[in-house]
C-alpha cells in the first residue's frame, strides 16, 4: 500500500490550491482601479456579457500562480504548510470519523445546501426578486452568484481530475492521490464558499445577511467531513479557493453606482410620533433588518 508516495507532486498542487484561493482576489483588486472615461457610457450587462466573464475569469484564476510576487509568501508558505499538515493527518482523521454514524443523515441534507442545484436556486431568487422588484443589488446578487458557482464547479471539477484523491470510503488506497479518486477538493465547499462570499459582499451593511450567508457555507463544508464525504484538507482547500473566486467575482463584476440604499443594520431611524387630539408625544425607532 502505497503511503503518499507522490508527496512532492502534491506540494505543487498545494501550491496551486493556495494561490488560486487568494491570488485572484489580489489579481481582481489590483485590476478594478477607477479610469475616468470622456465620454459616460452605460457598460453592457451582466446578463450579456455571463459567459464573456465567466472565461476571463477562468483566465485570471489559472495564470493567478504565474503572477506571485515575494509579497505572496506571507500567506502563501503558512497556508501551504497548513495544507500538508492536514493531508499527512486526513486519513487518521478520516477513519476516526468513520467509525460514527450516527450523524451521517444530518450531515447528507445540510450538504443539499451547497449543492450546484440549491444554489442554482439561490442566485436565480436573487435575480428573478431583483427584476420583480426593481432591485439592482439583489439582481446583481443573482447574476454574480451565478458566475461564482460557475466558476467554482469548474475550478473544483478541474481539480479533481488532475488530483483524483480517493474518497474516505475508498478502502485501502483511501486518501492517496493520482488514484483515480474525486476528493480534493471539496466541491460543495468550494462552490458554497464561492456564492456565499458574493451575497456577503453585496449586502456588505448587513451583518444578519453576512452571518447567515458564512455560517450557511461554514455548516456545509463541516458536513462534507461530517458525513464521511471529504477530508478536513478537502473541505479547506475548498473553502479557500471558493472564498477567492466569490472575492474575485464580486470585486472584477460589481457595479459601483449601484450603491447601497439600506441604513445601517445598528441604528435605527428615529421619528417623531405625536397625536394632539388624544395629548400623546412620543418618538418611534424602526430597524431594517
């Protein structure tokens, strides 16, 4: 039984997995730097340019490596060491895992969430509530989160073609690499991350959207290791990379002049309530939520 033999093929690829995961948010804003135009234009449309910006993000995300700067070092070695260290312990953490059960019904319908389908689903509310309601923010929502999770099931499906990790349930070669397996990294960690990041970014002023959208992805990656599907390296090497391409999406795609039309999430609007006839002054606070 081979025992991670090709561990210095895989440093490359750990590599790889910590640049793609910060190197296109860095990538992303450095490039988004305010030119002023002669002449205003409206830019073409989310919608029209989709597929348009779902290839250059794919360019920028796999030349990212070609792009490190001695600057780069000071999260790419600790994260690339965290990564090695979590692959040579993945398999004893893997079979501890395996030997409870219990949990595994619970873990199977949290991961529904982090599903391609769900969050289909996800960005196509935001999009279709946007235009309903007149709602640029949360039709950009829709459209971003899209190409998030685009991105995302490429970026992971690539991955786990040139890996191919067998998964925990894979018998004696489990957790090998270059095995013909399919489990690093996570895909519904990478592609959950990637969407929770776009919507936590666009309500930026809304602490109870952020939380519920991190937690939502936090929930799902622990369940991928929870129900015996992916290691601990899987599931964060997938979190990284999803929370680099949402980061890179949002900052490449966002529309400035969309602004933000929501109070502040903390403090209310404060307004005076008086009624004469019955000799009642008060003041009202109402919180957007």
């Amino acid at each position: 039984m081979r025992r991670n033999r090709s561990s210095q093929c895989l440093f490359g690829m750990l590599l790889l997995a910590a640049v793609l995961a910060t190197g296109v948010t860095a990538r992303a804003q450095n490039s988004v730097k305010p030119t002023p135009s002669p002449t205003p234009s409206s830019p073409p449309s989310l919608e029209r340019e989709f597929f348009k910006n779902i290839l250059e993000d794919q360019k920028a995300i796999w030349t990212a490596p070609l792009h490190i700067q001695r600057a780069d070092s000071k999260w790419l070695v600790p994260g690339s060491i965290g990564l090695m260290a979590l692959f040579t312990t993945d398999r004893i953490t893997g079979d501890e895992m395996g030997e409870f059960d219990r949990q595994i019904g619970a873990s199977k319908v949290v991961s529904h969430a982090g599903s391609a389908y769900g969050l289909g689903a996800v960005a196509g509310t935001f999009y279709l509530l946007g235009r309903k309601n007149k709602d640029a923010r949360a039709r950009e929502t829709g459209m971003l989160s899209a190409e998030a999770l685009v991105d995302g099931l490429l970026v992971s499906g690539a991955l786990k073609v040139i890996t191919r990790r067998t998964r925990p349930a894979g018998g004696v070669e489990r957790s090998e690499f270059f095995d013909g397996g399919s489990s690093f990294p996570s895909g519904h960690s990478t592609q959950v991350w990637a969407v929770a990041t776009v919507i936590a970014s666009e309500y930026h002023d809304r602490r109870s959207v952020q939380i519920a959208a991190f937690a939502t992805a936090t929930a799902v990656s622990v369940a991928r290791f929870t129900g015996q599907k992916h290691y601990l390296g899987d599931v964060l090497a997938g979190s990284a990379i999803g929370y680099g391409i949402g980061k890179y999406v949002y900052h490449k795609r966002h529309r400035e002049a969309l602004g933000s039309s929501v109070s502040n999430l903390w403090w209310p609007t404060i307004s005076p309530d008086v009624n004469r006839r019955a000799r009642q002054y008060g003041i009202g606070l109402t919180w957007s939520f």
